[in-house]
C-alpha cells in the first residue's frame, strides 16, 4: 500500500523565480546496485548534454535532458515509491514536515516513508545545497542520502508540480473531495471563489446592506465593501475574524463582523438590530489556513490533534467522535457524509485501534485507514474519511439547512441569497430548497391538478449553477468544483 503525503503552499508563493526540485531519500531505501546502475547510466547522459551543449544542438539537448528525467523517474522516484509501498508509516518522515512548512523557500513537498520530494524556491542568500543541508540537519534521526538528486526546474513546471501535489493532497474525486486547498502558512491566505460572480449576484452597491455569512479571509466582503456596500461578515472561527477584521479595518463602520454560527444568522444580525438585508452570501466549507494549520487538526497530511472545529469551543472534537461513537454511527457518518464505501470496514479497525490506545492524532487514524484502504489513483486513502468527520464535527449539513430556512426571512423583498457549495451533499441541499420556494405550484400523482405552493416566495435568477471560468480554473483549481446558486425573494 502506498503511502504519500502531499503539501502545497501554492496560493500564498506561486514560483516565479529560481525553482529546484530535491528529491532526498533514506540511506538504505534503494540497494548500492541500484544507485550504482543510475549514477552510471546518468553520468553517460551527463557527458552526452555536454556534447550536445558544445555543439549548440538544442534538439538533442532537450531530448538528453528529457532522457535524464526519465532516468531519474525510472531509477531513483519508482524504487522510492515501491518502497514507500512496504507498508511503513509516514509518522517517520512527519517530523520533516513540521521543519518544511516553516521554511520560506518551500512551495510544495511530497513525503513517503523513506523519501521527500521537495519544490523550493530561492528566497534569500542560502543556495539550493545549504538549503537541503539545513532540511537533512532538522531530521537527525533519519539518515539521508548523502547526494540527493536536484533539478532546477522552470517556474511553469516548478507550477505544474506544485499544483499535482495539491491535487493529490485533495483528492480527485469532484463530489467527496475534502475540498483541501493547501495555501500557505502565510498569515491567513485563502483564495476566494467566484468571487466577482458571487458578489455581483447580490448587486453591491451604496446604501445596500449585505451579509457575507461565512466571513473567512473577507475575500468577498472586501469586494461587497469595494462596491460600496455595508457588510455584515460572520464567523464562527475567531481566526477568521481576526484575519477579515484586519484586512477590511480601512472600510470602518460599514464593516461589522459578528462571532457566531450562520445557522443563527436571523438572532445574531436581530441581536445587532437588524430585521431585514439587502442579500446574503455563504461561502460553505473550509478555508485554506483551517486545514493549512496542523493544530487545527483538518489535514490527514501533516501530524495534528485530531480537532477539526472550525468553531474552537465547539463541545465535540473529532478525536472525541473517533473514540466514542458506536461503532455503528462512525461507518453512518463515514458513509453519508464521505460516501465512503469501506465505511464498515474502517470503523471497525477504528473500534479495534481505539480499545488499544486513544485515536488522538490526524496521522494516526489516517494511517489506521489506509490500513484498511488500499491507494487507488491519486486520491489518499484517508480522503473521504476526514471530509465526513469534518462534516459531522461542525455539523456542515445541519447549519446549511438552518440558513437555507431562515435566509429568505432575513432578506427584503428583491433581496438575494447566493450560496456557493463544493460539493454534492450540499449542492443537493440547496438545489432542493431553491426548487422548493421557486415553484409557484406543485404537484402530486394524487392530485387531479396542481396547487399553488404555500411556500413560494422566490425566483431563481439562474437556472443552471454559475461555475468557474477557464481563468480562475487555471488560477485556481480547487474552484473546480464550486457552484453558486442563486434567488431573489419576490
Ligand atoms: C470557504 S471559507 C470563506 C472564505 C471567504 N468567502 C473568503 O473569500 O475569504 C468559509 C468560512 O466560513 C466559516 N464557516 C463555515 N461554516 C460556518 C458556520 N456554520 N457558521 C459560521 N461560519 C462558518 C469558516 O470558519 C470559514 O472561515
């Protein structure tokens, strides 16, 4: 079974200048024969590229440097990865991750039990070599290849790379993904989505009161706020609000920003004397530094607590749902919330660990899954597992349909409520709610004609869902599977 970790601090640097990518390995993780066979068969290809460069071939030249890399993949990144497929865990190399996220001049990093493949960029005064000493010298108690292989890449390649170990750090899959973007530890970066579509939805403008019901890092505020709206930005993460409050402090009194969970939107915007608004967007889901923060416990990638709460003084912690739950509920939760289908099976490993010792790390029970699960394509095993306790740690579904109920309440007549989801489970529920209250009649195989609908109070201002554009697809992936809905109450 492979074992891959991946991290990609790709939204805070995107590379632009000097890029290398090192791929470092463990002393005894490929046999003498195997390093003797690459360092000769590349020592050849060496010789030939200086040839080439002599005589100004460029052809041959790029077919050589092609031919290197193929060496390199063949010889040294496969072994590597088989090896990483013996069943170690990744526990080894975490304490190289800890050390790498820290590090300025690493965009992008992917671990296996015996090795690390790491994208860096040249920041400061330290070269690539001193760099990689320093990285080596961090893990004293892993003995590294004494000549880890460096290639200096392109910035576009050095992009490309850096977005597959995004990719695969969220998974594929455009319904169960974890929704992971792995930004970086930069303060609070998080790439907003749909940002121009979602914002002009609610038709900003002076003397409009509008409220940003997931607040985060204020990238769609900010945009209400531009246009010259008022805004009301909630949050139930203190982070969040820390961050937003920060960046948005120069619109001054048209920025409120109110603690609390959107599922209350209709007490909380009431407590701050506000009976009806303009319109109402919600972002749902993570955002990038809850999962790029180890300590918050979201990410199956680096060692964490095993939190999840997006809400920090929320009562139920993941690890106290991992080591309480029946048995029973654990695989529903996995099931419906992940559609994770060896739910039953990973339950019942849980249940067989947690009776050992408690379940208290995001490494350890992404590790007891993959015990159970074995890698198929690029998604990680633990993918699923971790967006459905997420899901039920914060209770995503519950507060969705609580905002869904109370929205329309909130919002003047001509008012709108966008909402962009990220997947299925909460497209389902909105799309459902927005067809309910949309209908001026419905109808049922009982009834010899249609009735009007008693809940009809709303249009839909776009048929279809408004997707992301090739740009922002290219700018920014995790858009990939973000869709906005939007009404306007009649
Ligand atoms: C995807 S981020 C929003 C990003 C924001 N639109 C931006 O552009 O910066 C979602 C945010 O909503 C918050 N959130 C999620 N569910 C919430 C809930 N039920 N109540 C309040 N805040 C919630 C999260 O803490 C997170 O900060």
């Amino acid at each position: 079974m492979s074992k891959v970790a991946t991290q990609s601090h790709a939204a805070a640097n995107s590379p632009g200048g000097t890029c290398y990518k090192v791929l470092m390995w463990e002393d005894g993780a490929l046999s003498p024969a195997q390093l003797e066979a690459w360092q000769t068969a590349r020592r050849d290809l060496l010789a030939r590229m200086r040839d080439a460069g002599i005589k100004g071939a460029r052809g041959t030249l790029a077919k050589l440097g092609e031919a290197l890399r193929e060496l390199s993949a063949e010889s040294i990144a496969r072994p590597l990865d088989t090896c990483a497929a013996a069943g170690l865990s990744l526990t080894r190399v975490g304490a190289l991750a800890a050390k790498l996220q820290r590090e300025d001049a690493v965009l992008a990093y992917r671990l296996t039990p015996c090795s690390a493949t790491v994208l860096a960029e040249l920041v400061g005064e330290e070269g690539i070599d001193t760099l990689v000493s320093r990285w080596a010298a961090s893990t004293p108690e892993l003995q590294w290849c004494a000549t880890p292989l460096v290639e200096a890449i392109s910035p576009a390649e050095a992009a490309e790379w850096q977005e597959s170990c995004r990719a695969e750090a969220a998974g594929c899959g455009a319904d169960t993904e974890a929704d992971e973007d792995f930004s970086g530890t930069a303060p609070f970066h998080h790439v907003t989505v749909l940002r121009t579509e979602a914002v002009e939805a609610l038709q900003p403008a002076e003397g409009r009161v509008l409220v940003d019901a997931t607040l985060g890092g204020g990238g769609h505020s900010e945009l209400m706020l531009e246009h010259g709206a008022t805004v009301w930005g909630i949050d139930q993460d203190p982070a969040a609000r820390k961050a937003a409050r920060k960046r948005l402090a120069a619109y001054g009194d048209r920025m409120h920003i109110v603690a609390g969970n959107f599922r209350n939107a209709a007490e909380l915007l009431r407590g701050e004397g506000l009976e009806t608004v303009d319109g109402i967007l919600a972002d749902i889901g993570i955002s990038s530094p809850q999962v790029d923060q180890a300590e918050r416990g979201f990410s199956f990638l680096a060692e964490g607590p095993l939190d999840m709460r997006m809400n920090p003084g929320a009562p139920r912690s993941a690890a106290d749902i991992v080591n309480t739950a029946a048995e029973s509920e654990l695989a529903d939760i996995l099931w419906q919330y992940g559609e994770e289908r060896a739910s039953r099976a990973i339950a019942r490993r849980i249940v067989q660990e947690r009776a050992k010792a408690p379940i208290t790390t995001t490494t350890q029970l992404a590790d007891i899954i993959a015990s159970v699960l074995p890698r198929k394509g690029k998604q990680h095993p633990a993918t699923r597992s971790f967006q459905a306790l997420r899901i039920a740690v914060n209770d995503e579904l519950g507060a969705l349909d609580a905002l869904l109920e109370s929205g329309l309440g909130l919002l003047k007549s001509g008012g709108r409520f966008a909402i962009i989801t990220f997947h299925s489970l909460e497209d389902r529920a909105v799309k459902r709610y927005f067809d309910r209250v949309t209908r001026p009649e419905i109808d049922r195989p009982e009834w010899p004609a249609p009735r009007p609908n008693p809940e009809y109070a709303a249009r839909l201002v776009t048929r279809k869902p408004i997707v992301a554009g090739e740009a922002e697809l290219a700018a920014n992936p995790r858009a990939r599977s973000a869709k906005l809905r939007v009404i306007e109450k009649l």
